[in-house]
C-alpha cells in the first residue's frame, strides 16, 4: 500500500478516535492533543464516508486509534505512524469478511419475454375495430358481439368474450392497447406468455359473464379493460405469493397489492357502459362491475397459479406458441358463433 505521512501542521484540524472513549452512537471527538511532531499514515480513502466510517469503526474494535481527514473532496482514514502496519492488516481482514456485503436480491429471470402476443393482440383489437365501425362483410358486430346483460343470461355466453374486442371509440381502444400490452409483457415475464394470455382472456370472460348476472337486465358493455384488470389481479396476485415464498418481509409482500388497488382506482374509470343499445350516444365511460370483477377474477386465479413451481412454466418457445394461437383460434370461433 502506498503511504502518505500527514503532519500536523499540514491540516488544523485532524479528527482522532480513542477506542476507549468513542461509541458508534456519537460523534467521533478528538482524545487527546497529538504532538506536533506526530506522524499519520493514510491507510484508506473514498468519497463514501459511509464506508470510512465502517472502517473507523473496524479499527477502534481493535484498538487503533485513527482520524479522519478530507482531502479534495474524498475522505482518507490515517493512523499513527506505529500502527500502520496492523491497521492495514486488519483492513484488508475486514474486507475479505465482507466481500459481496450487503448481499444484492437477486431477481428470477423472465419467463418469456411476451412482445410478440402483445403486438398481436393490439394488432387484433385495432383490427375488429376497423370492421366494428365499417361493419365490415355486412355485419353488426357491436350489435351481436357485446356484453348484453339479457342475452348473456339467455345462453348466449359467447358475448363475454365477444364484447372483449369491441370499443367504442379511438381513445378507448388506445387505453386499452396501451394498458393491455403493458400488462400483458409483464405477466409474461412472470408466468410465461401463453399461460399469461390464457389467463387474461379468462379472467375477461368470467368478469363479463358475472357482470352480466350481477347488473340490471339491461346492461350493456363493451371493451377489453375487464380483461385489462384480470391481468393486473392476476399479476398482483401472483407477486403477493412469491414474495412470501422468498421471505420478504410483510410490507414488502403488500406493496404489489397496494399498487394494485391503486392502480384500479385510478384507471377504473375507463370503461364504457352503453345505456342506448342502438347508438354511441349516452355512453358512460365508467362500468366499475366489469372492472371489478376482472381484478377479482384475476386475482384468483393468480392465486392458482402461483401454486405452480416456477420451472414447470418454461415451456418451449414452440409450446408458448401453441398456446398463444389457440387462444387467438378461441375468439374467432366464438365470433364464428355469433355471426351464424
């Protein structure tokens, strides 16, 4: 190591620890006058003083008295000249002990990485759009394909899922590409990109379906934001267990629950319930039912399928695949049904 000798007169005001007399609670003071003729010796410098002062403290342990001085902007613990040698031996002991201290978390890697299937199903729902509002071959897809409360109760259960893909203007598409894709990815990463997409069109499906139930028989709905909040129950839900499993500590589990709920509260307002079943007029752009039961949905199975081990959810990138398409192959054979 290289040396450096500080004398007194180089610097007024050297700071030095007595081992007997200073405690970690308190300010290191000064322990006695040094005379003028004393030596230091710089054994350590950084400009994290947190770090000097872990040090300070290392050799106060064994009796060193030392100082702290700054110099340019870093902070450099001296010693007195005859105990340089043992300082710096005991430093290098205190760094081998905690090398990789603290320890940084380490995070699961990705499942699967889900940009793919979220650019397919923006692309989808940009794509029914365009024949919703074209009435595309001639048919009425708003009329046949949305969430009405007394067909659904009348058997027709295909219009839960229908209704996901319908919108009733631009910037309720926008919110729900945006959000859904977001999502999506991230529940991907988490639990693999075909399961996630499986999950999401469930959770979409039994919220609109229990929606239907639970409001007036004249309800009306469309949109895919109930799908949008079974991901994030099913991401809230999921991450809640994990952490638990890894031992974190409780505020630290309910941090994904808390973000959640914040989360419905604050974009829960973007869904479109139709009062007029044969115009856009009277929309409101509120359907708390469906958010809230897409979430609560979610959540549950989130529930389940964290009981999966993590391992049995790396599927092949051609077995995701599969289950991607035949989630895809689900809404155009439900479409298939209400067109017929």
């Amino acid at each position: 190591m290289l040396e450096r000798r500080f004398e007194r007169d180089q610097y007024r005001r050297p700071v030095v620890e007595d081992a007997a007399r200073a405690s970690p609670l308190e300010p290191l003071q000064p322990s006695r006058a040094i005379p003028p003729q004393a030596a230091w010796i710089e054994v350590a410098r950084s400009r994290d003083a947190r770090a000097i002062r872990h040090q300070v403290l290392t050799l106060q342990s064994v009796g060193i008295a030392s100082g702290i001085l700054e110099v340019s902007g870093e902070q450099v613990l001296v010693v007195r000249d005859h105990d340089a040698r043992g300082a710096a031996a005991e430093l290098e002991r205190y760094r081998g002990e905690n090398v990789g201290w603290p320890p940084k978390e380490t995070y699961p890697a990705p499942v699967s990485q889900g940009i793919h299937a979220a650019i397919v199903y923006g692309g989808l729902l940009v794509l029914l759009y365009s024949f919703q509002e074209a009435w595309r071959f001639g048919v009425d897809w708003e009329g046949l394909g949305r969430a009405d409360a007394a067909e659904i109760r009348s058997g027709e259960w295909w219009r839960a899922i229908t209704a996901l893909t319908l919108h009733a203007d631009l910037a309720h598409l926008a919110g729900n590409v945006v959000f859904g894709a977001a999502l999506g990815v991230i529940l991907a990463q988490s639990i693999g990109v075909g399961l996630a997409w499986w999950c999401v069109l469930l959770a979409g499906t039994l919220g609109n379906y229990a929606n239907a139930w639970i409001q007036d028989i004249s309800h009306r709905s469309l949109g895919a934001s109930t799908a949008v909040f079974g991901a994030l129950g099913v991401q809230v839900a999921y991450e809640y267990v994990r952490r638990s499993e890894l031992g974190y500590k409780p505020w630290r589990r309910w941090v994904p629950v808390i973000m959640g709920f914040g989360l419905l509260a604050w974009l829960g307002a973007g869904g479109v319930h139709v009062e007029d079943p044969k115009s856009l007029e009277g929309l409101e752009r509120v359907d708390i039912g469906a958010h809230g039961l897409g979430f609560a949905v979610g959540g549950l199975i989130g529930l389940a399928v964290a009981r999966i081990p993590r391992r049995e959810l790396r599927m092949s990138t051609g077995r995701q695949a599969i289950l991607c398409c035949a989630a895809v192959a689900v809404i155009v054979g439900v479409w298939a049904i209400a067109i017929r």
